[in-house]
C-alpha cells in the first residue's frame, strides 16, 4: 500500500514503486530544469505535490491536477485534465476527450522556460482552483 494522501476514501489511482528519481535520472540537465521549473511554477499558484506513479508524474493539489506524462530529450509533456475543452488556446497542442468521461485531457509541450507564459498560467491556476 502507497502512502499516499487522498480526498476520498478508497479513491483509484496508479502508483507503485516508482520514485522520482526513477523519472529522472539520465534525463539532460535542460530537460530536468524544465521538470523543476514547472513545478516551482505551479508553487507560485499554490501548494502542489509531486507525486511519481507507474508512467507519469502527478502534480496534485487535493487531487491530481497535472500530469507529466513524458521527460524528452529537450522538452516535458504536460496534460492538463479538464471537464470541458479549451479549443482556442495556442498553448495547447493537442485536446483529447478521454472515451466514456466529461473529461478533456489538454497537451502542453514545454520547450523553454518561458514557455510558461500568461495563458499557461492561466490554466495552471484554473486546474489548480477546480481541484483545491
């Protein structure tokens, strides 16, 4: 059993024996700035954690409210689930309704730092305000 803390009882989620690290390691150094530059970002809406699980890395307030879902080469993958899709934004590449659910699963690809500019942010505190 994980020891993670959650909103609901016996709430489903995936984790595992991943830690952070395992994410990680042998990622280049640009690739990790930008993990940890997102997360520090995310701090500066509110209080999040990190949380490792099977293939992704969660980013959770009293919930999940982001996903990492791949460390690349040069860039992160980020998914942002909503209950309805932002289809005018630029900052998302790619808005995916997940089969079965009033959810909406929003694509950001982190290149740079400043990727993490107004309208990202925007959506950062909108994730975060929907699930604190």
């Amino acid at each position: 059993m994980c020891n993670q803390k959650f909103l609901n009882t016996n709430q489903v989620h995936s984790c595992g024996d991943k830690v952070l690290a395992d994410f990680l390691d042998k990622k280049s150094a640009h690739t990790v700035a930008l993990f940890w530059h997102f997360v520090e970002s995310y701090q500066q809406v509110g209080k999040v954690t990190v949380h490792p699980a099977k293939s992704m890395i969660a980013i959770a307030a009293k919930t999940r409210i982001a996903y990492v879902i791949q460390l690349g080469k040069n860039f992160i993958d980020v998914v942002f689930p909503f209950d309805k899709p932002y289809p005018e934004n630029l900052c998302f590449r790619k808005i995916a309704q997940v089969p079965g659910k009033q959810q909406f699963n929003h694509h950001f690809r982190m290149l740079h730092p400043e990727d993490i500019n107004a309208e990202v942010k925007r959506f950062m505190a909108l994730a975060y305000k929907s699930e604190s």
